[in-house]
C-alpha cells in the first residue's frame, strides 16, 4: 500500500499478491485491495472540504 511517512509517499509492491489471488479466482479481492490503495493515496492529498494539500500540509491557493 503506498503510505506517507514523513513527507515521502512509499510504496509496496503487491504485484504477487494480486496474481495469486488472481489465480485462485479472487480477482473482485484484487479490485478492493487496489481502491482501497487508491483511496489512501487520495486522501493524503485531500482535506474534508475538498481543498488539495501541498506535501507540508498546507493548502494550495
């Protein structure tokens, strides 16, 4: 899962998961665990009231 952590996004690699749980027909598993990244991802660059953050926190003008 990509995850901030002290102003730099890292990401992991799920690649294997994701093609095993592929194999085993669990690909909808695969779909919920990749929005659920996504939504991570988002969420670091939002607020609530829907204003973009700059990497230090702040808002953009």
């Amino acid at each position: 899962m990509a995850k901030q952590k002290a102003g730099n996004a890292q990401a992991e690699d799920n690649s294997i998961l994701y093609l095993v749980l592929q194999i085993f027909g669990l690909g909808i598993v695969n779909y919920a665990l990749i929005q659920n990244e996504l939504n991570g991802i988002v969420k670091t660059h939002w607020d609530a009231t829907g204003n973009m953050m700059n990497d230090n926190g702040s808002q953009n003008a």
